[in-house]
C-alpha cells in the first residue's frame, strides 16, 4: 500500500547574518538529500526562508520539529494545503442544523 505523499511549506526567519549557517545545517541533516526537504529558496520579504517538504503528516511534523529546532531560527510559519485536510470526515464531524 502506497502512503499518499502531503506538501507543506515553512516559512523561516533566521537571525541575521545566519543564513548561510542554517542552509548548512539543513544540508548536513541530509533534510534535502532524501528528498523530505522538495526546495529550500532564500527569499527576500517578511522571511529569509521558504521550505517545501514533502511526505507522510506524520514526517512532516517531525521535519518542521526538526527545522524549529534550528538555534539560527528565530521564527517559523507553516503553511498547509487544503489538500492535506481529508474534508469528507470533517463534514462528518459537523453538529447537524
């Protein structure tokens, strides 16, 4: 049985001046290597980082647990698409009128 693969992005604020570190360290986990971490953009705007990962909710959790772990980030967002979201149980779950 095939697990559906999920996406979700991290948005990151690393302390300045610490870009090039956390870049590093995410490569030294090997987050990107086994393909959990899809794309790693340094971006300019309200945050340094946007991280797209990919895999199970359940790797999922436990990459962005391991991203906030960071000591070079300060701050993260996530980002989850509706697609992750099985809507037919939350329907289900609804308090009928």
């Amino acid at each position: 049985m095939s697990q559906k693969e999920n996406r979700a992005y991290v948005l990151v604020i690393i302390d300045p001046g610490n870009e090039q570190n956390f870049a590093n360290e995410i490569l030294t986990k090997g987050l990107d290597l086994d393909s959990k971490v899809e794309r790693m953009d340094f971006v300019h705007g309200s945050f340094d980082f946007i991280i797209t990962l990919r895999g199970s909710k359940e790797k999922i959790d436990l990459m962005i647990l391991e991203i906030r772990k960071s000591p070079y980030v300060r701050r993260t967002e996530t980002l989850i698409p509706f697609e992750m979201f099985n809507w037919e149980d939350l329907a289900n779950k609804q308090p009928s009128s």
